[in-house]
C-alpha cells in the first residue's frame, strides 16, 4: 500500500484558508440537495459537477460509493487526482482499498505510525464526528442452498453526530446500545424508505410500494457499540426493524476513520526563471 510519507509533507486542515471552508461532507450534501442529474456508476467515468460557468454541466454527476467521497474530498481541498495518488497511491481509491488504509491507521489520540495513512480510526460511537468517513470491507457470505457471494465494499460520508436509539429496535441484543448515524453516499440500494425518522433521501412514495432512484443521497446506517466501552460491534444497512439485518464485524468488516492532517494540494504553477 504505497502512502506518502509524514516527513515530506506539509499539513494543513480543512478549515484551513488554503482549503475550502467546507468539508467532503458539506460538499457531498450540497450535490445531493441541487442535483439535476445524478446517476449512479462510472461510465464513462466518475464525475461531479457543482455549481459551473457552463451551466450545462452544472449539478451533474456519476457517482459510485468511493469515488463520491473521492471527489467530494477533491472540492473541499482543491485536490486533484495526482494529489490523491500522491497520498494513497491510486487515482481513486475503491471501498476495500479505503477500508485497509483506515484499518491500518492508529486509534485518534494514539501514537503517529511509521507512515502515514492521513486517517485516525475512530472506536467508539460517541467519538463519531460530522466528516468521519464509514468504510466496509468486501466481504464472501455463505448462501443458505451453500454458495457464497461476493458483497462488493461501500464508502459513506458521516454527515452528523449519531444519536442513541430509544427505545431499541429490532434486532435487539442483550449488553449492547444502538446508534443511528446520518450519512450520505452513493448507492443502488437504499438506507430505509421515506416514512419514519430515519429516511433515505433517494426513496420515492410510500414504504411499501415505493422505489429507490439509485446515486447520491442520503440516509442513515446503524452501528451496535458495547453497552459498557461504548466500543462498536456490527451495523446494520439503515435503522428499519427487522430479524436479519445485522452485520457481525467479522461477516462485514468495517471501520469509521477521521481524515487528519492532509497536506497541501500540490503546486500546479511553473518553476520560476532561472536568475
């Protein structure tokens, strides 16, 4: 996994006055609440279009689960796709991929690893911050005729501060809390319905009957902590009632990385003359 190294770089945040204002996640929201046309895919490629002096182009977008964070973290710090190969070693990392550099980052507030993966692994559901990024690793499951398929790895954006579930719902387990943690992503399969709380942004009509438009929105996803260490367990896909939703953390891997100390896009401007 080829990742920069601390020393060479030069750090800034996302509230720095080199960067946008904003985070991934302000931008990520900002497409999905203007989005004239928001497809889910990469064909051709991958691709977002804010607000653009060729209005033709303006709010459009392609999307998959990683290249939409990809490209909502390009706008905030004015990064380009050298800029994200220079730090991770791909042009556009996919979902496993960004899964392994948050597994491999240190928990926030421990000591600075020998490299740098410009992520802090977060373990606890009240540690859990607007920005933070939800990856999940791919995954072989066990049918029940005995085949097994392949769940391809998802990248969300954490859009909010999660919020405790009270009472719990099902699937209930005994020694364990639930959370619901807003999120936006980019998907073919919702996080719930429209109805209730907890809604997916994508989901037209009612619960039953209803349909999902596949591409960037938002939802909710929910993660299980110890009720003691508040340490997470599984999650499940959204906050709906069900006996079969859980993921167990070793059926679906996932971690919840924070971004940390990124450093400044790379100059784009010429050398000076020679004296």
């Amino acid at each position: 996994m080829a990742v920069a190294s601390l020393a060479a770089a030069s750090f800034i945040t996302l509230a720095s006055a080199s960067a946008s204002a904003k985070g991934p996640e302000d931008w990520a929201v900002e497409f999905i609440d203007n989005a004239v046309s928001n497809e889910w895919g990469t064909q051709p490629e991958c691709f977002m279009n804010w607000d653009d002096p060729d209005q033709s182009k303006a709010w459009t977008g392609m999307t998959k689960a990683a290249c939409f964070f990809t490209l909502s973290l390009q706008k905030a710090m004015g990064y380009s796709s050298l800029d994200i190969y220079s730090m991770w070693g791909k042009n556009s990392p996919t979902s496993d991929y960004y899964f392994d550099l948050v597994n491999a980052s240190p928990k926030v507030g421990a000591t600075p690893p020998g490299f740098e993966t410009y992520f802090r692994r977060v373990e606890r559901a009240v540690d859990i911050q607007k920005g933070d990024v939800f990856t999940i690793d791919t995954a072989i499951v066990v049918n029940p005729d005995g085949t097994t398929s392949t769940l391809a790895g998802h990248t969300m954006i954490i859009t909010g501060a999660p919020e405790e579930i009270l009472p719990q719902i099902n699937p209930r387990y005994s020694k364990t809390r639930q959370y619901a943690v807003p999120i936006a992503d980019s998907t073919s399969a919702s996080h719930g319905c429209a109805e209730g709380k907890y809604k997916d942004s994508r989901w037209s009509g009612q619960c039953t009957g209803g349909y999902m438009t596949p591409g960037a929105g938002t939802g909710y996803v929910r993660v299980y902590t110890d009720s003691l260490t508040d340490v997470l367990l599984g999650f499940t896909w959204s906050v709906t009632s069900s006996t079969t939703s859980y993921y167990s953390p070793s059926t679906r891997p996932y971690r919840i990385g924070r971004l940390f100390k990124l450093p400044a896009p790379i100059p784009t401007d010429p050398p000076p003359p020679p004296p």
